[in-house]
C-alpha cells in the first residue's frame, strides 16, 4: 500500500495543473449519472406510465443519436477544438436531464434523450482529446486508467444513493436526481469557462504532406493500425459494455434464476473491483506492450464468461449467486487492463490536428457495439440459446487476443514501448 501511495503521489506530480482541474472533479461530475443510470427505464415505466417496450426503445435513442453525431463531433473538434465541443455537450446533457425530469410524454422524453445523445456522442472525443492535448508521455496511459476509476467511484455512488432515496409512490423523487444530474453539469461548465478557459484542444494542420494523413475518415481508416484497433474496439465492446445492460442481466435473472437484488450486489462488485485495482494495475502495466495487455484481457474475460454460464448449471442456488458475483469481480478486472490502454494507443497514434477523428472513430465503434450486443442478446436468450450465448462471448474474447496480437506489429511507440527500448539493429561491416 505505501508503495501504491508513492506512485499515485508521483502520478499527480507530473500532471500539468490543467490534468489536475479535470481529473479531480471527475467523480463529482459522474455522481449525477450514477444517480439516474440505474433509475431512468423505472422513472419511465413505473412513474409516467410509458409501455416497457417502449420506455427501452426511449432509451435507445441515446445510443443512436450518439452514434449518428461522433463523426461530426469529431470533425468538430479538429475544427474548432475540444472545449468548444464539450461546452456544448455539456450544456446539452443539462439541458435534456432538465427536460426528462418533467416529461409527462413519449414525445417529450424522446426529446430529452436525443439532447443527451448529443452529450454523449460530441463530448467523448472531445474529452479525449482535450486530455490527449494536457497529458502526454506514459502518464497519459495512466491518466486514462485513473480517470476510468474514478468515472466508476462517481457512478457507483450515485447508483448507491439514488437506490435509498428514489421511491416510485414519490414521483418528485425521480424528478429531483434528474435535476441533481442536470446540476452535476455545472462543475465541467465552471471548470471551462473558468480554470481552463484558455484551453482549446486544438492544433494547426500542418502543411500538405506534412503528416501523410489526409483529414477524411476513410483515409484514416484505410491505415491497418487504425482499422485493427477500430474491430478491436468494437469486438471488445460488444462482449463487454454491450453486454452489461442487456446479455448478463437477463442470463442472470432467466437462466442463472437469481434475484434483482443480486444483480445489483454484482455491479456493486464490479465499481469496488475497478476502484480497488485500477492504479495497482496501471503500475504493473506501465512500460509493456499494450497489445500484450490486451491479450491478457481476451483472457481473463473468457474465464468470467465461463463462469456466468456455469450458473446455468446450478440456477436458482447459492452457488450461482456466488458464480454472477464471481463473473462480475473477474470481468472488472480485465476491465482495468482495457481502459488504460485502447485510449492511450487511440491518441498516440493520432497527429495532433486529427485527434478528434481518431477518437470519434474509437467512440463510434463502442457506440454501434453498444447498439448491437444488446440485440444479439436479446435474439439468443428469447429463443433458448443461452450455451450459445455464452460461447459466442467466449469466442468473442478469444479473438481480442488474436486481433492485439495482429496489431502489435504495428508501430511500437504507439504501443506503450519507447523509441530507447526498442532493440537495435546490428552494425553491419566498418
């Protein structure tokens, strides 16, 4: 623990005053989504009464409206910088949990979600690339990884204290963490307009030939580094996040046969398994290739698939809550390997003008593997297929191992190895 300590005093000395401002009020900033994340297709279902297909098709919107606005969001960014772009994510997300607090209607509730979407889809590669353009160097890999802990400590808490104090015999509840998320968004606005106003996440375009990248997003797609980390990326995500709302709840309820109640211990585990490990990770994981990281990953999720589908076996038993919960703590640990390292090589391998590009098309493939998971979940388990569920995720997760390993022969500084590391070639004759 004191050596744990040392690193994360040392990590926060190297951060520039601008890294500092942002990632201590991460956890603040979360705390509001934390708040209404668990909540929102109850606050529609139970409160104002809309159908259950359609209060999920309602949330829906989030992630298409996100999706159908990264591209541009990232071409936005490069334009015109990244804290212009999250002045008006952010500004949108206050907006839309604003309005969702008061929808009485579908329409209504439609509208709050497209405002939010827009949140989602603009500001994450304009965060990205705001921190890429403050954070450089190795620490920048541990930034993403910190940040990621600490996004969890914030939506965990949330989640923990909207749980005791939601009601749905008190609609006014479920209006006042609606209006607590809309207020969270004060501390980005405050942070951009004041200690980092003078920040614009944005870098000239070099002259013609200068950096060999042309600004479409064909061109940068075209590149086999980039292509590899993109199906990476989304393969990851659809075993992975797409899963978590989606595939493990219903395996849990309908084939494991365990209660709500443990559902929600199991994500509990999950946000105590990140903030627990994260930085202990990061300090283990600094120096070595990312692709090997990865691979680890692929590995580590296959055993926590395994283990949810081994429930099945046993449902409805103290065994198979203690295999959800189990599936969960190994799941988030192979989470910590991930976040530290898709976004580091994502804005590593960017030119600075292109940042936001790269990052949209990491966020794109994260948004549509979102979109699509939950729909293959849905298909298998509403026709009985739960075996062949879990080993389409088991396979899924071996082939991330597959494509790190595909894309380490790809450029090695890109890949957390420094130029000084690399072996040398031999000196031939003289």
């Amino acid at each position: 623990m004191p050596t744990q300590r040392a690193g994360l005093r040392s990590f926060w000395g190297q951060l520039p005053t601008e890294g500092r401002w942002l990632l201590s009020t991460v956890a603040v900033q979360t705390l509001g989504r934390g708040l209404t994340l668990p909540f929102t297709i109850i606050y529609l279902h139970e409160v104002r009464g809309f159908e259950l297909g359609l209060s999920g098709t309602l949330m829906g919107v989030i992630a298409l409206v996100a999706l159908l606005v990264t591209g541009p969001g990232g071409s936005l960014t490069d334009r015109y910088g990244a804290r212009r772009m999250l002045l008006i994510g952010t500004l949108a997300m206050m907006v839309g949990n604003t309005v969702l607090a008061f929808a009485t209607t579908p329409a209504v509730a439609a509208l709050a979600f497209v405002l939010i979407g827009i949140n989602f889809g603009i500001s994450w590669p304009a965060f990205n690339a705001l921190i890429a353009s403050v954070v450089t160097g190795e620490v920048r890999q541990t930034y993403f990884g910190v940040n990621f802990a600490l996004v969890n400590l914030g939506i965990g808490l949330g989640g923990v204290v909207g749980g005791l104090f939601v009601d749905v015999d008190r609609p006014a509840t479920f209006t006042t963490i609606f209006l607590v998320d809309a207020a969270t968004m004060l501390v980005p606005l405050g942070l951009l307009l004041g200690p980092l106003r003078h920040l614009h996440g944005r870098a000239e375009q070099p002259l013609a030939d200068a950096e060999g990248v042309p600004a479409t997003y064909l061109a940068i797609l075209r590149q086999p580094t980039v292509l590899w980390l993109t199906c990476l990326t989304f393969l990851a995500m659809f075993v992975g996040y797409g899963q978590m709302e989606g595939g493990f709840p219903a395996f849990a309820r309908q084939v494991s046969e365990v209660s709500t109640r443990a559902v929600g211990i199991a994500f509990a585990i999950n946000t105590a398994v990140i903030v627990a490990l994260q930085f202990s990770v990061l300090s283990r994981i600094s120096g070595r290739r990312r692709t090997r990281v990865m691979v680890v990953m692929g590995l580590i999720w296959v055993v926590s698939w395994l283990l949810l589908g081994s429930t099945g076996l046993v449902p409805g038993t103290v065994t198979a809550v203690l295999g959800v919960f189990a599936f969960h703590a190994v799941f988030a640990f192979g989470e910590t390997l991930l976040q530290p390292t898709v976004p580091a090589i994502t804005n590593d391998l960017a030119p600075d003008h292109l940042r936001g590009r790269y990052n949209a098309i990491n966020a794109a493939a994260f948004q549509g593997a979102g979109i699509a998971g939950p729909v293959a979940a849905g298909l298998l388990l509403q026709h009985g297929l739960e075996t062949v569920f879990v080993a389409v995720m088991v396979v899924g997760c071996a082939l991330i191992a597959v494509l790190a390993l595909a894309l380490e022969r790809r450029p090695d500084e890109a890949n957390g190895i420094k130029k000084s590391d690399l072996p040398t070639a031999p000196v031939v004759g003289g």
